[in-house]
C-alpha cells in the first residue's frame, strides 16, 4: 500500500474514532433539530393562547374593538381605573387597554400590565382602533361628498403588487429568480466554508504539533517524505471534515423527518389523505400559508437541475481548495511551534484574510456586482468564501474560470512553500521562532 | 568491507556549518560509534543517512550502492528525540510504523507478536501509549526500529532515559543484532558506553572528524607509557637505581607499601622497568594505566581547540 494511504488512513481513523468526534456529529443534529422542533412549538403555542383585556373606553367611540380569534376584550364601563388596575388580579385580565378622550386627535392609546405584553396583542389593539376611525373618518367624507358609488370606487384603488426578480440566462432563457434565497444560499454556503476551513484547519495544526511535542515525527520521517506526511494528514483530517459535515445533513434530515411524523400526525395523516392530487395536498394546507407556498413554487423556479448541480459543484470545488489553501499554512504553523499557546503570533496572518473574506461576504451579498465582490472572489486568500456568496447571483464564466486557476495556483505554490517551512520546522525543538527565523528556513535547500 | 560509506560531506545551515567535510567508513557487522560533543554535527549527519535532510554536497554508499530513497526499508532508526502517539494503542501504533517502512500487515503483525512475546510484553497490545510507563514505551521504541530487519541500524544516544536494567537488556539485544551481521552506528556523548560495545569509533567536533579508527588502534595510539606500581622496600634504593628514561610522576606512601607512578620516555619497555625494579624491592603490584575514551576524548579535543586558536 502507498505510504501516503497509509498516513491518510491512520489520521482519518484515530480522528473518526475520537469521542469528542462522535459526540459532535451525533449530537449537533440533534440540537438543530431541537431548535428545530422550538421554533414550530413557539409557533403552535401563540396560536392558541386565550388572553382576555379588560377595556377602559373614556372616549366617545363605541366599542372601537371587537374580540377576535384567541383575544377577548371585555368592556368595563363605569369602572375606574384604580379599580380597573385591581380586576387584573382578580379577573385575570392579560392587560388594561386604556382608549382616551382625546383618541382622535392625539391618536394614541394605552396598554397596561405588570409583564411585558406580546407583539400581537399590541399590534392587534392598535389596527382594530385604527381601523374604527379610518371608518369614521371615510364615512364622513362619502357623506359630505355625496357621491353615489364612492365607497366601492375607494375600494377598487387599492392595489396590491408583487415584485418577481427575473433573470436573463446565459443563453438568452429568462428564469424567473428570487434575490432573498440567493443571497441565504450564498451566505450559508460561504459561512459553512468559513467554519470549516477554521475547524479543521487547526486541526492540522494541532495533529502537527502533537508529532512534534510526542517526538515521534523523526521517526515517522526516517520513513517517509515530510511532504508526505503533511499532505497524508490534510487529507486525513479533510476526509474527517467532509464525513461529518455529510452526517450531519443525513442526521438532521432523519431526524426532523421521523420528529415531524411522530409529533405532528394530525398533518401526516390529512397529507396522506389527500396525497392522490398535488393541489389537494397543496389546499391541505399543511399549515402552510399562501406565502410560503408563493415562495416554494419561487424556489423551484429558481432551482433547475443546471443551476443546483453547477452550484453544488462550486460549492465542493471552493469547499476543499480553500481548506487545501489554508491547512498548508496551518501545518507550517505548526511546524514552526512547540505548543499551542505559541501559534499566536503566526495565527494573524492566517486568521484575518478569512475573517475578512467573511466580512467582505456579508458586504457583497448586498452588492454582489461591485468591485469589491469582484476582487474578493478573484483574490485567492478570500476568493473561496466570497464566491460562493456570488455563485448563486450568477457569475460570468471567464470570472469564474480565473478564479478557480488563481486558487489552484496558489494553493500549489502555498503548500511548496508551507512544505519547507514544515520540513525544517517539525526538528527544530525548543526554539523560539521568529518570521526571521522562518525566511531563513524558506532558503534552506533540502 | 565498508556497509557504509560517506565520503567528503559538507553540509552548511544560514550562518554555521554543521558538518565541514566528513568522511566515515562502516565495516559490515561491526558497531561504529560516532562519537562527539553536543552540536558537534552528529544528529545531522545521522539525519542524512536517513535521507531526512540531504548533504551540500559529498557522496553516500549504502552496501556499495549510492544512497536511494528505497534504502530506508533497510535502515532502523532510533532518534535521540523519540516519542509514540500518546492516545495510540500499543499493537496499532507499532503496526502502523512498521507498515510505513515498507512491510505488509499481516507480515507486522505476526513478527511483533513474536517479539512481544519475547520481552513478554503481550498484554501491553490493546493498552494505549500514555497508560505506559516511559521505560515501557521505550521497549516497544526498540522493538519497532529493528521490526523490519534492517541491515543498518542507527542509535543515537539510545541509554538516555532508561533505566540499568534496561539498558543492560538494550545493550544486550545490540549485541545480539551484530552477531547476526546487522551493520550499528551507535551515536553518544557517554564514552563509558562506547568502550563496552564499540568496534569503530569516529571523533566529530566542532562540524569535522578528528578522530578515526578500530577501538584497539585508537587505544595503542593514545598509550601515555604511564605506569603505576606498588612494593615493599626502601624508595630511595629503588630511586637511585632507575634509569633517566624513567620519571617518577608521583609517589604516596601508604600503610603497607609504597606506590609510584612512572612515565617510561624514549622507547623503555615494561620489562625493562621490571627488570630494573625487580633486584631492589619486592614488587605488589605492577598495572600499565590505559587511558579511556573519555580521557582520550577530552585530550583530542583540547589539542584541535588550541591547534585551531593558533590559526
């Protein structure tokens, strides 16, 4: 067997079995499903929570709010609001709406209680009172105009508008796109490469300073190239990466598939029930609202399979050759240390081009056609992170061409380098080292 | 015959030359001690026979071929820095760096069962390294530097770190591989070592070679004709009737007798002395003081460091 399989497989091997390793990829998707799972529970739970609100109405509107879904309002006339306050005690009121004299003109009114009262509830409150005096003041004025028809007339301006986001294609096809999931798709597959590059990016690093401080990396030398040593154990440590990353996808969809089905079987069964027709399914419901399901048809307008394998492909291709850009540094960080509280000083100029990288990201999901989006996803340092946040806005061939030639190029000459560094630094033991010391290294022949 | 060969190897780092020139020659079947003060260039020209860091410029045979990176098949290294993977298991490690130099598995495992088997270690296997104790993890060390039979093996300061015992066993195991014709450098600064086990000796100091030869040579060549000797009798008799080609060094007198140390100049033979000795006293004692390496050491090394002030 190939000695650099051999290497690849014992890194790979002694990582995949670590505890450490299989708490986090067995418990993460257990927490994103848990999150998950509290989300759709706040969602269900504000459903259905009754409220009742005691109003106290010094105005001259009557009954300006009516009771509605899960919220009762309850009018107290002829009661003050001292004893008012009291009845939030003793009738359980939620909250006191307090509607003043002076309602028309000064257009506010008052919410008490004694926790901190719900968005909905105040915003339900304030629409309904806002509602009853546009209809006020509308009514007046079709009185004063006198003008047959004048209501419906009004009715018919309103308006309402849906802006679609259509995007010419390469060769002239118009596809119908959505910029909100264009620019959730390019960040999340910007800032998963972001993690991964950091996670095990110090792997590497530390696995070389674990030789190094065993003292067995001579002996592992007498056997093979450092080179090989290094590129066994940046691939070991990707193939770790990747494993995990593909578990926790697997794990997360099982997860909230099987979760859904044995939590919410009111909607399995009704889906079931009504699986012989697509519209059935889709009038179902499935506690989808008419928005969500705008954007789903969106969705699948935007995602041919063209355009998810090309964007997938990006994503593998950018995914691994950022990682094989920056582990090579990582493992000449490494090398260059003794123990972990050293690599400080070295960590800078590795760290801030992929923090920044992440910072320019966030700018050019905004603008991804400007100069900086340009120079980000051409740079190879950063090109990794921001052009995938281009990827899915669409980017001209030739940029795209350039910029996996630049990071292919660097990375081949980042590892010549990060290699001689690596070799000269796994023996140097108990030294200090300086950037001086480490150009020193980079002219030393074999 | 030479098993190994370097000859003519400089090898210079920014700012300082680690080795200026050096040449050495390893008979087959014999331990070559390479011998030499700390940063005197023994662990990089230890580290280019193993191909981990090549020389400026100079040529290497291995059993008369030039030196090719198959070789490290055949070669067994000990470093002077060693360690295993703490969070390793016995058995896995070693089969791990067994299969990096080269052997097959099945092949690995077997051989270090034997060899676990030996040192009766066996329940060691599914421990990991850092349940061990230093001297333990030393054991499997060895064992997994000469697992795959090498024809060279090379030792830097293999006795540092372990204890008599053990270091007796070790010395043993070294002795044994010889005399089944492996060919052994043995680097150390512990000249006590070298006289137990050496055949060959090469003195590197200060990046060059000063010192070079068969154990017993060296020996003979550093004699000092000193010798130490112990009587009943009167000195002054004996004083009076010793040649001017004898010095007395030093004279104590003890309870019994009387000893004197004699430097024997311009080519007087111990039994010239003891034909001298003999007529005037009784003789006790009559012992030729050989230097030892170390003292041989340390006077090599002070010689080129006063040669090299002169410069």
């Amino acid at each position: 067997m190939n000695k650099i399989l051999i290497i690849i497989q014992r890194e790979y091997l002694s990582r995949v079995k670590k505890k450490s390793f299989l708490l986090l990829t067995f418990l993460t998707p257990i927490l994103i499903a848990g999150i998950y799972a509290f989300m759709i529970w706040m969602m269900m739970k504000d459903d259905t929570e009754k409220r009742t609100i005691g109003v106290i109405n010094e105005s001259e509107l009557v009954e300006p709010v009516q009771s509605k879904d899960y919220t009762t309002f309850e009018y107290l006339p002829n009661t003050s609001f001292e004893e008012a306050k009291k009845m939030l005690d003793t009738k359980g009121y939620y909250a006191l709406l307090k509607i003043p004299k002076d309602i028309m003109e000064s257009q506010s009114a008052e919410l008490f209680s004694f926790k901190q009262v719900t968005m909905e509830v105040k915003s339900e409150a304030g629409s309904q009172i806002r509602n009853y005096i546009e209809g006020i003041k509308r009514s007046k004025i079709i009185a004063e105009a006198n003008m047959p028809d004048l209501e419906q007339k009004l009715a018919e301006t309103k308006t309402p508008i849906s802006v679609k986001t259509i995007k010419f294609g390469e060769d002239g096809e118009v596809k119908e796109s959505s910029t909100e999931i264009a620019m959730g798709l390019g960040f999340a597959m910007s800032f998963i490469i972001y993690m991964f590059i950091f996670m095990y990016g110090v792997q590497v690093m530390r696995g070389v300073i674990e030789e190094k401080s065993n003292r067995i990396i001579e002996v592992i030398i007498s056997s093979v190239k450092p080179f090989q040593l290094m590129m066994g154990k940046i691939v070991g440590v990707a193939m770790v990466g990747l494993t995990q990353f593909l578990m926790w996808v697997i794990l997360t969809g099982a997860i909230i598939t099987i979760g859904s089905a044995i939590f919410l079987p009111g909607l399995d069964s009704e889906t079931i029930q009504h699986a012989s027709s697509v519209s059935d399914l889709q009038s179902a419901g499935q506690g989808i609202n008419q928005a969500q399901l705008d954007m789903m048809h969106e969705v699948l307008g935007t995602f041919d399979m063209g355009y998810i394998f090309s964007i997938l492909g990006a994503f593998v291709f950018f995914f691994l050759a950022g990682y094989l850009l920056y582990s090579a540094l990582f493992a000449a960080v490494g090398s260059a240390v003794d123990n972990e509280t050293e690599t400080q000083q070295f960590m800078l100029p590795i760290s801030l081009p992929l923090v920044l990288a992440l910072y320019i990201g966030m700018a050019v999901a905004k603008n991804p056609e400007g100069s900086l989006a340009f120079w980000g996803s051409i740079i190879p340092l950063t090109s990794p992170i921001v052009m995938l946040v281009r990827i899915p806005y669409g980017v001209p061939v030739w940029e795209l061409l350039l910029s996996m030639t630049l990071l292919v190029a660097s990375f081949i000459f980042v590892t010549w380098v990060a290699a001689k560094i690596y070799r000269t630094g796994i023996l140097m033991y108990g030294k200090k080292v300086s950037y001086k010391e480490i150009w020193k290294w980079l002219r030393y022949h074999r | 015959m030479a098993f190994f060969e370097a000859k003519n190897i400089i090898k210079q780092y920014a700012g300082h030359t680690a080795l200026s020139g050096v040449s050495i020659s390893v008979p087959e079947g014999s331990i070559f001690g390479l011998l030499g003060p700390n940063g005197a260039g023994k662990t990089t020209l230890i580290r280019i026979i193993n191909q981990i860091t090549g020389p400026d410029s100079g040529e290497i045979f291995f059993n008369g071929e030039p030196l090719k990176p198959e070789h490290v098949h055949h070669i067994g290294y000990l470093p002077e820095e060693r360690g295993l993977y703490k969070k390793m298991k016995v058995g896995e490690q070693s089969i791990y760096l067994a299969q990096l130099k080269g052997m097959s598995k099945q092949d690995a495992t077997a051989k270090l069962q034997a060899w676990f088997k030996k040192f009766d270690i066996l329940e060691w296997w599914d421990k990991k390294v850092e349940e061990l104790s230093k001297g333990m993890a030393q054991k499997i060390q060895f064992i997994t530097t000469i697992l795959h039979e090498p024809k060279l093996l090379i030792f830097d300061e293999p006795f540092s770190g372990f204890d008599p015992i053990n270091a007796n066993l070790l010395k043993k195991e070294i002795l044994e591989l010889r005399d089944k014709g492996c060919t052994i450098i043995f680097s150390t600064h512990n000249m006590g070592s070298v006289e137990e086990i050496c055949d060959h000796i090469a003195l590197i100091h200060k990046s060059e070679k000063i010192l070079d030869g068969s154990f017993e040579d060296i020996k003979k060549q550093y004699r000092t004709h000193t010798y130490t000797i112990s009587f009943n009798g009167e000195l002054e008799k004996l004083k009076a009737n010793l040649s001017d080609d004898i010095e007395i060094m030093e004279h104590q007198s003890g309870k019994e007798f009387e000893s004197l140390k004699l430097k024997l100049n311009n080519g007087t033979s111990s039994n010239d002395l003891l034909s001298q000795i003999l007529p005037h006293v009784e003789l006790v004692s009559f012992n030729e003081i050989i230097p030892s390496m170390n003292d041989i050491f340390i006077r090599v090394v002070n010689e080129k460091n006063l040669s090299l002030d002169m410069e």
